[in-house]
C-alpha cells in the first residue's frame, strides 16, 4: 500500500497484491484510489462500488480496512518511508 502526494498536493492511494515484480492490474490485483483525505496521524482512502463502502486507514503502524458494519482487518506495517 502507497499513499502518495502528486505536486499540486492531491493524494492518491494505490494497493496492490501483486508480486514485487508482477504486472499491477487494477480491479484483479491492485487499486487505486483518489478519494484520500489526511486524518490524525495517517490517511484515509475510500472506494464507493454500488452500494458498498470500503475505507482504507493507513498510519506508520498499520493498514485498517473496513468493510461494512464486521470487524476490520488489521495488518501490521512491515516498512515505512517517507
């Protein structure tokens, strides 16, 4: 997962589950996101499909996606660079 700030200052958030050196697909193994706020400590992504919302919460620590009203997933960060 990047969270990245193009030079006019929008965010862009970008998942993959791709292989480092695999080809990224959006929609099969990746996703890009432009609706990004910045929030606390981190950032939060959205992805509107029909009528389903998903948010992606990224900090230094950990990735929190929610689906839903079930209990998020939780990953650990394993590295971080500004």
């Amino acid at each position: 997962v990047w969270i990245c700030r193009d030079s006019a200052g929008t965010l862009f958030y970008q998942g993959s589950r791709a292989g480092v050196d695999a080809e990224m697909v959006e929609g099969k193994n990746a996703l890009f996101l432009t609706d990004v706020v910045a929030q606390d400590d981190g950032y939060v992504a959205t992805n509107r499909v029909d009528q389903r919302v998903t948010t992606y919460t990224v900090s230094a620590a950990e990735l929190v996606q929610r689906s839903g009203t079930g209990d998020p997933d939780r990953a650990a960060v394993i590295a971080h660079r500004p």
